[in-house]
C-alpha cells in the first residue's frame, strides 16, 4: 500500500497552480507543488500582465485561412507558423477551423464570457485573502486605431461586445491624447474597456501567493513530473526522485500537461502551445497610465513596476524547438510611430513563454476518476485573468465547505475533458 503523504499533489507551479495550490491549502488540506523550474518562471513569468475581462471571442477566426501562406512565409509577422512544425500543428488547427462553425462559436463565447466576467471579482477575493490589493490596478484598458479605414471595424467590434455585454466605450482622437499624452498625435481613437486591470508586476504576484501557500503549510518541490498512476488510494506521481502518493492529483503544468493526463485518464487532448514573446524596457517609465494594444500592429504595451512590457505575436513551433528572440526585438519595430517619441531599448530584455491552447479556446477544468484527477489548464491568452476564478472552481470541486462562501461560481460544463 503506498504511502499517501499528501491530500493534493499540485503538477505546475505557474499562477494557476500556486492560486489553486493556496486556496485548496486554506481548506485544510495538505498539499504539495511540483514543477522543474521555481514557481512563476514558465508563461506566468513574462506575460502581458493585462487581466484582458474584455476578450470574449476565441482566439482566431476563418480569416486564418486567408493568412496561412503569410504565416509560413513571414517569420516577423504577429501570427507565425513555423512550416517543420506544420505536420504536427495541422490537426490543431482543423480543430480549430471546426469550432469556429456557428454552434461551438457560441459556445466558446459562452464559456469565455462566463470565466471572464467573474475573474476581476476573484482576483480581489484573493489578493484580499494576502493583503496585496496593491499589486492590481484597475484602471482600464485601450485598444488604439491608425488608419481612418480601420473606423468600421472599431464600431463592429464595439457592436459585438456590447451583445455580449462587455463594457465598452468608443473613444475619438481628443480622449486618447487626453488619458495617454505620449502617445502619437495620429491616432485615430480606439475602445476603451473600463472593467479590466493590469498587475504591474506579474512575477510579484506568483511570489506572493507562494509566500502565503507556504505560510498555509503548502510544500513546493523542484522536480520534473516523468509519469503517474492511479491506484486504490489515490495516485502515485514519479519524479525524477522518486514516487511521491498524494489522494489526489492537479494537472495545471499548462502546456506541458497533456502527457500527465493522457497517462491518468486515458484521454489525449488536444493541447498545443503558442510561444509568445515579451521585450522588457526598463527605462520607460510613466508612458502609459494603463495597457494599450494596437489594432493594425497587434500587439500590447503594459506598464509595470520595472518598466513597460511590449508582448505579443503568437508562433507555433512547438515545445522543443529554441526561442526566436528576433521575434521579441520586433515589438520595439512596431512600436515605432506609436509614440511622440521613441521608446528606448537601452538595458532591453527578451522573453519567450508557451501559452497553453486547446482548438476551441476553452481551458479544460474537470475532475475525472472519481475524483482522484482534477484538470486545470489550457487557458491560452486569458491564464492570468482566469487564475484566481479558476481556482475557486477547483476549490468548490474538491471542498464542499467552498460553496459556503456565496461567491456566484461558473459551471464546469464548458470545460470538460469529455469535450474532447
């Protein structure tokens, strides 16, 4: 008979993880966290730092079809397909095609809108639970337009997510200049979402979590998850140390999750990742008072702490192959004419991490063998907005005591594994 040492072994020690890992342990469990790397130093480490509430559509639409050569061809452009990785990606990919059909359309709309409008709310339980309010500001955010002909698309866009109900106003070229002064007299508007936030310092936010989860008797091991086995008591995880025996197990490693879960519940998901990159500028300070993405350029400039954070482009290249740096130097390039004056690279760093994305935009949350497996991961773009309300879903899951609390919760339904 193993030796069960834990009630919840936690596989993935980014911000999902360690926000379940804290709230499973505040419930009096006994729980440990797994991961190769420290804590927050995967994709929760250099993203956008946007909680982005506003962004209820998936993550691509049939006009990919249109860009694939560009794709293949282009190896700067904002949505690159590396074509060795094509043979591996095209499945992926017709998935994706499938789920942009009108029926699964909708219910990704749903699913993301359910996550998205209880996220902010979440995240002010949890950041309350440690007594860092501070790290997060809730100031807004601006998506900016340059050309006049983009105009139409501005007011569509703004259509559609006011049938979804996320607010949203229009903004002419006065009210731009007059929130953002640095920014380039050429705008010609843009929507600003009042109901999103952006944390000024995304790695801050994984340590204080790991600080408080360790204050809750949460243990953090540095070790790479090689396989698992359920058994009669629960699930025996192998590491590179050995076999660690835990009730229960957690699979938030984000894109490195679907060999785990096929290995415990039989089931392969389809799970890829889109590496995105991020260019650190720490001598711009005061640019911005709050996230601003470009329309035509695609990108997003976040300000922080240390600086401000351009991010963005997504590349499919899989997991094994080394990150193109040149693709983070290219978000200065475009940021060139966004500004009165140009941003400066001096002491520039840049960031490669691997979004976890499943074909129908849709994180997979679940519990499956009796509850011995619980899933939470594949939350593409959105794993920082929905880390805290994705946590709470786990929490109710495993602790019956949770739904005493009151806050109003998502149903799991949407993101099944069974899906799949």
């Amino acid at each position: 008979m193993p030796n069960i040492t834990h009630d919840i072994a936690v596989v993935g020690a980014g911000i999902i993880g360690v926000a379940c890992a804290l709230r499973l342990a505040r419930q009096g469990l006994q729980v440990v966290v797994i991961d190769p790397q420290e804590p927050g130093h995967g994709a929760s480490f250099g993203n956008a730092g946007h909680l982005a509430t506003e962004q209820v559509f998936p993550i691509a639409d049939l006009s990919i079809l249109k860009r694939l050569p560009a794709m293949l061809m282009d190896p700067m452009g904002p949505l690159r397909l590396d074509w060795k990785y094509l043979p591996c990606a095209l499945p992926w990919f017709t998935r994706l095609l499938l789920n942009l059909r009108s029926a699964p359309f909708q219910r990704t709309v749903a699913g993301l809108r359910a996550l998205n409008e209880r996220s902010l709310e979440a995240w002010h339980r949890l950041l309350d639970d440690i007594q860092r309010p501070d790290l997060l500001k809730v100031e807004g955010s601006l998506l900016v337009f340059e050309r006049p002909e983009s105009r139409p698309t501005i007011e569509a866009l703004q259509a559609r997510l006011r049938q979804q109900q996320v607010p949203v106003d229009l903004w002419q070229a006065a009210a731009v200049r007059d929130s953002a002064p640095q920014l380039s007299e050429h705008l010609q508007g843009g929507l600003f979402f009042p109901s999103t936030g952006h944390f000024i310092d995304p790695y801050r936010v994984v340590c204080e979590l790991v600080s408080a989860a360790k204050a809750s008797g949460v243990q953090f091991v540095k070790q790479r998850v090689e396989g698992g086995q359920l058994n009669a008591q629960g699930v025996s995880i192998n590491t590179g140390s050995g076999s660690l025996n835990a009730r229960r197990v957690l699979i938030a490693c984000g894109a490195h999750s679907a060999r785990l879960t096929a290995a415990l519940t039989g089931k392969k998901v389809p799970l890829d990742t889109e590496r995105g990159y991020h260019l650190m500028l720490p001598q711009e300070h005061n640019r911005l008072p709050f996230p601003v993405t470009s329309l035509e350029r695609k990108f997003i400039m976040t300000p922080m702490s240390e600086g401000l954070r351009l991010a963005g482009t997504v590349e499919f290249a899989g997991l094994e192959a080394p990150p193109t740096m040149a693709r983070a130097w290219q978000l200065h390039r475009l940021s060139k004419g966004l500004f009165r004056e140009e941003l400066s690279v001096e002491a520039a760093t840049p960031w490669m991490g691997f979004r976890p994305s499943l074909p129908d935009s849709l994180p997979v949350i679940d519990q499956t063998n009796d509850g011995k497996v619980l899933l939470a991961f594949g939350h593409q773009h959105l794993g920082l907005t929905q880390a805290a309300v994705t946590a709470e879903m786990v929490e109710r899951m495993v602790s019956p005591l949770a739904a005493t609390r009151g806050e109003e919760l998502p149903s799991v339904e949407p993101y099944r594994l069974d899906r799949f």
